[in-house]
C-alpha cells in the first residue's frame, strides 16, 4: 500500500507541468532610459521597445505566433516548474541599487501568474534557454521591420 501510493505521488509530482495550460509568456526588461517587452501567447506575439534617450525611438510590433515558436517555448516550459519560479535564485542583484536593468519572465498558466526577476539578461540557469527562446523571437520579429 505504502508503495502503491509512493508511485502516485512520484507520478503525480513528474507530470505537474504537463496538465498547465500555459497562456502567455511575457519578459521585460529594462532602466530609467529603455524598456523592452515581449508577450508571447499561442496567437500573438507583442514588442514594445520604447527608448528614451537621445535619439528617442519607440518601436511597437504585433505579429501571428508562428506554431514552430509557440511549440518550442512549451517544449523548454514542461521543464520548468512554473510555481516555483519565483523561488529561484538570480546571480547578482546590481538592479537593487541602479546598476543593472531588472529583467522579469512571466508564465501565465491556469490564470495564475508566476513570476522571476534577475539582472539584465541573467536568470537563474534553469530559465537560460527559455529566455534565449524569446529573445530569439524577439529579435526575428524586430529585424522585420
């Protein structure tokens, strides 16, 4: 019996991420002169680059979700455990006293939101690839100008 619930519970645990419905993907990120967001769902895809200083440029793009992107995100989100994420640890914290952009990665699964901040474009490990992924994105949206 005991082993009979052991199993569940193993079970249970390793297909967590598997019955999330994730619904969006957003990064931002930025400092008192640029900000830049990406919000990515399974039908569109949002930039918004906006920096303030001199020049001054804003650059706002809204395109279909390609199904090849989408799928890839979901792919590096089943091994991710979304609820947690705001547990991870980041490697600095130089945005606490202005000495680095505050970056954030945002799942939205089942209506909730799950959150990490970090410094400029280091996450804790476990999210390097995802953030790649969307940078990835971001940038083959914005090239298309």
């Amino acid at each position: 019996m005991k082993m009979y619930i052991l199993t569940l519970l193993i079970a249970s645990l390793t297909t967590c991420n598997a019955q999330r419905t994730i619904e969006t993907i957003k990064f931002t990120t930025g400092s008192r002169g640029w900000n830049n967001s990406v919000i990515i769902n399974k039908d569109s895809v949002f930039v918004n680059n906006v920096r303030r200083m001199q020049p001054a440029s804003t650059t706002i793009k809204n395109v279909k979700t390609s199904k090849k992107n989408w799928e890839s995100l979901l792919v590096l989100l089943k091994k991710i455990d979304v609820e947690k994420i705001a547990e991870l640890s980041h490697k600095s914290k130089g945005s606490e006293v202005d000495a680095a952009a505050i970056s954030r990665i945002t799942i939205v699964a089942d209506k909730k939101e799950y959150s990490h901040s970090f410094d400029n474009y280091s996450p804790n490990e476990s999210l390097e690839k995802l953030l790649t992924e969307i940078k990835r994105i971001n940038d083959e949206i914005l090239k298309d100008k």
